[in-house]
C-alpha cells in the first residue's frame, strides 16, 4: 500500500476525531460530571466527595419539586393532547385541495420561528387580565367574561399550556402532512369506491397509517416539553409563587440562584433519565431500521 | 337518482365550508398574537392603558421602537436592545458557519468513508440532539472559567457549536447517504484524495442542506435562552436574554408598547429568515423526525 492511500485510510477518522472527542467530552462526561455532584455534598461550589444518595432524598423532599413534577405531567400530558389533535386535524384539512394552501401552512407554522421568550412575553400581554383579552372579550359585550388564569396559582400552568400549543401545533402539522402526502392516494378512492363516507376513510385507514408520525410527534414534543424553560420563565416566572414551577426552572433556580448545587444536578439527572427512556429505544429503532433499509 | 345526486353535492358544499371555515378562524388564532405585538408596538402608552388592545392604533407612534432599540434599561444600563443584538450576530454568524462545516465534513465521512463503529459514532453523536441541556450547564459553567471564557461571546459561540455538532452532522449523513457511492468512487480512480472529493463532488450537491443547516443553527442559537443565561451577565448578553429582562422590569409604569417594540426587534431576524426560506426551515424542522 502506497503512502498515499495510507493518508486516505486514516485522514477520515482523524478528521472526524475531534468532533467526536468535543461530542464525548461536552455530552458524555459532562453527564459524569452532573451524576458525580449530585453524588456529593456541593453546595455553593463543587465538590468532589460521595455522600451517597442524599441529594436525592433532599430533591424528594423538596415540596418545590413535588410541585415542579405534577406541572410537568400536567403541562406534558395537556400539551401532547392537543398539540397532536389540532396539528392532525390541520393537516388533514390542508391534505383537501385547499386554495392558498402554502400560505395558509406558513401561518400555522411561523411560531415555530420566534424565540419562546418572544412568544411568552406576547401570550403574557395578551392573557393580562386587566388590559388584555378578557378585556375585549368584555367590550364586546359579555360583561361577566373573567379571564385571569396567568394570576391564579391553580390556573397559571394552563396558560403555559396554550403559548406552548400555539408555539408547537405547526410543528405537528408539517410532520403530518408529510406523513400523509406520502400515502398512495388510489387507497382513498379504492375505499370511496367501496362506498366508505370521507371522515370514515380517515379514521379507519388514514390515521392508522399514520404511525410512524405519530411516534416521532409524540417523542418530539415529549422532549420540547420536559426541557421547557425559556418559555415558562418569561410567561410567569415559574409564579404566581411557585404555582408554574417545571423541573428546569427548579433545576436553574437550585443551582444558580439558591447554591444548592447538589440538589440542581440530582434534579438535572432525574430530567436526563427521563429524557433518554423515551429517546433511547426511539433512536435505537429508528438506527435498527435503518440499517435494514440498506 | 337526481336527488341522490343534488343531496351529495350538497354535502360536499358543507363540506367545503366546514373545511374553508376552520382553516380561516385557525390561521386568525396564529396570527392573533403577532397582530397584538405589532400594534401594541406602535400605539402610545397612554392609548394602551385607556384601553386598546387589539384595535388598530389611533395614531401610529414609533416611539416605542425607538425606545426599546436604545433607550430601555436592562439591569442598570439604559442603552436598549441594540448592542445585545450585535452580541448576538457576533454569536451566531461564527457558530452558524462552524457547526456546518464541521457537520458536513462528518457527515462526508460518516457516509463515503464507512468504517467500523462508524454507525456507533453516529449513534452517539445523535443523542446529542436531545440532550437536556440541564445535564451540561453545571460541567460546562465551569470548563468555560478554567478557559476565561465565561460570560463572553467566544465562550457562546464555542457552547453553541460544540452542541450544534450533533444536529448538522445528522442533516449532511442523512442527505449524502443519497448520493451514489460510484460518485466519490470515480473521482478516486481518477485520483482525488479525501478533500479533494469533499470540495469538489460533495459540497457542489450540497447546497440544498447547507440552506437547511444555517438556517437551523441560525434559529436554534439566535433563540436560545438557556445558555445565554447560564453563561453571560450583563453587557455580554445575547438578546434573548436582555429581552427578558426588558419585560421584568417591576418599577413604574410597565411599558407594554416599549415589551412589545422589543420582542418584535428580538423576533425580526428568525420571521426574516422564516419569511424567506420557510422551506428550508421546514426540512430542517423535519429532518430529527423522517429519516432521509
């Protein structure tokens, strides 16, 4: 073998070699890293010692937390629901031959363009209760109309709910709609034939096939959920109180702001294994069939 | 059978106007929020706190604008938003154009240069794409002290590149795997070598997916709070973060036209792009979900 090819034999891996080392470094044992503290006695700076599990007891004792795991349930839970029906249901409408369809999809999708600070400081205007919606709402004649969610501590997280919905539904649609651009049109009119009403078709045929988007929506939106920050901060400030708290602003908050550094990685490890239960198998089956696709 | 055929068409009309009916109070429900930012952004305090909300403005005023892009204060410093946003051009330009050409050597490699573990280094730079970065900030916070980057813009831009890795590699993989082996391989009897390959047959087919890499990157980094929070203070803000703040601000009178003035100026670049490129960025959008 000439020096050449030699070169040619190596010069990729050691072209991609530090990428791969900044990847193992920054993701994997930075990950180490966040277990170990969390492992340890850090409080205010990090310390290299092992007292066991008892950052995680703290964190499970922590009501903050109890709180911060019920919202992101409820907040996942809700926003999955509808993120999914409307974005199903938009597409499937587009899927009609509708006029102006391509502008119709950039507005449906253009939130997914704006920064979640943006879209929460506009949802937090707009659900102001004293100048904003429900003031309109009034005017227009429904004087009794009360509208104030974003200020009830019981309420507050609905109103993450529909920002984080707004945001995402085009999202949703896009992944749909490719779903269903992709199926062979003749087996709708080989059913239409058979007599098969229109909304029928769907719900017995179309949505069915649908599956493999189903699954990559729904892990998607999982993930954008259960990282939520950006957008629970600049819409209530995890308040009012903590009534809006979510994992990772108590996981910001633990570290950053009240030198609980111990308790901030435990509740960094508990959303990391969250993340990588759903991730983990998706990814896995993804690569599988892939591998078998060629 | 006449009727038959009148009652069908019938239901079809219905039909339409059930589908024509959503499709338009949907896209008013998404495009609500952008109307109230834009004309709150241009009506006058006073207008505002006497009680106008989604009208259209009596007298358009640019004062908020004005006031949001360098006056408002954010923390102690009055200058406006505008050197947070030269902080973040100065923060995506480099890591855009970082993250894609390392992502698009990867992916050359990952592709036309197969070899083994080549799939379990794919494999492990994909979980990166969804990597809570909770898990990182702590580590990270501290390797950008031992540099002396933290709270600076190299510090952002390699942060941002380092985890933009992962996506970009996984656009140019899955977009070369499509392109025939027998391509590089002509090019090799005929004597190119590694770079020479990837300048002169990959990147030439490339540039559908270098629009949907910098586009991507351009959105993800440019929104991005997390980090940006995490790793700057004061001056060194990206946008994001100073807009934040601009909203947070509890003294006096709040100032939502001045609120609304600034999310606008955060929101321009990426609707621009968006606006221009929305293709593109649904690809990109799309690419972590169908598998190319």
């Amino acid at each position: 073998m000439s020096l050449k090819n030699k070169l040619d034999l190596w010069l990729p891996r050691l072209v991609l070699s530090p990428s791969l080392l900044a990847v193992l470094i920054a993701v994997y044992l930075f990950i180490v890293w966040t277990a170990w503290i969390s492992l340890s006695s850090s409080q205010m700076v990090p310390k290299f010692d092992f007292v066991g599990l008892e950052q995680y007891v703290r964190l499970w004792s922590t009501p903050r937390w109890h709180t911060a795991v019920a919202n992101l349930f409820i907040f996942t839970t809700l926003f999955l629901a509808i993120t999914i029906s409307l974005g199903l249901f938009l597409a499937i409408l587009l899927d009609q031959k509708v006029r102006a369809e391509g502008f119709l999809r950039a507005v449906y999708l253009y939130p997914m363009a704006l920064s979640f600070i943006v879209t929460g400081t506009a949802w937090k205007w707009i659900l102001n209760p004293t100048l904003g919606l429900q003031k309109v709402v009034n005017e227009l004649g429904w004087t009794g109309f009360v509208f104030d969610w974003i200020t009830q501590p019981s309420f507050a997280i609905y109103c993450v709910v529909i920002a984080a919905v707004w945001q995402s539904t085009g999202f949703a649609m896009a992944i749909f709609l490719a779903g269903l651009r992709a199926i062979d049109t003749s087996i709708i009119k080989a059913a239409q034939i058979e007599g098969a009403s229109l909304p029928r078709i769907y719900v017995s045929v179309i949505v069915p096939m649908l599956r493999p988007a189903f699954l990559s929506v729904i892990v998607l939106l999982s993930y954008i959920s259960i990282k939520s920050f950006d957008l629970v901060l600049a819409l209530t400030n995890a308040g009012p109180g903590s009534a809006t708290e979510m994992p990772s602003t108590f996981m910001f908050a633990a570290t950053f702001r009240r030198n609980q550094m111990g308790v901030g990685a435990a509740s960094a490890i508990m959303m990391l294994m969250t993340v990588a239960a759903i991730i983990v198998p998706y990814l896995y089956s993804e690569l599988r069939e892939d591998r078998n696709a060629h | 059978m006449h009727t038959e055929a009148r009652s069908a068409r019938r239901s079809n009309q219905i039909g339409r106007l059930f589908i024509y009916g959503s499709l338009i109070a949907l896209a008013a429900f998404y495009l609500m929020p952008l109307w109230v930012m834009i004309v709150t952004s241009l009506k006058s305090l006073d207008e505002i706190y006497g009680g106008s909300f989604i009208g259209v403005p009596q007298a358009i005023t640019f004062e908020a604008w004005n006031k949001a892009w360098q006056e408002a204060c954010i923390g102690t410093a009055c200058t406006g938003l505008r050197p947070y946003f030269i902080n973040s051009i100065l923060m995506v330009v480099p890591a855009v154009i970082l993250s894609t050409g390392i992502g698009a050597i990867n992916g050359y490699i990952l592709t036309k240069w197969r070899f083994t573990g080549a799939n379990a280094i794919f494999g492990l730079l994909l979980f990166g794409c969804f990597l809570p970065f909770q898990a990182v900030i702590l580590p990270m916070a501290q390797v950008l002290g031992r540099l002396h980057l933290s709270g600076t813009i190299p510090g952002l831009v390699l942060v941002h590149t380092v985890y933009g890795i992962s996506f970009t590699t996984l656009f140019f993989r899955n977009y070369f795997i499509t392109i025939p082996d027998e391509l590089t391989r002509a090019a090799q009897i005929d004597g190119a070598g590694f770079f020479r390959i990837f300048f002169s047959v990959m990147l030439p087919t490339a540039l559908p997916i270098i629009v949907v890499s910098c586009i991507w990157q351009f959105t993800q980094i440019w929104n991005d709070f997390l980090f940006g929070v995490s790793f700057t203070a004061g001056q060194s803000s990206p946008i994001t973060v100073a807009l934040n703040n601009i909203v947070n601000v509890t003294m006096g009178r709040k100032q939502y036209n001045v609120d609304m003035a600034a999310a606008m100026i955060a929101a321009i670049p990426t609707l621009f792009v968006y606006v221009v490129a929305g293709r593109y960025f649904v690809r990109g959008l799309t690419a972590g979900a169908v598998k190319g």
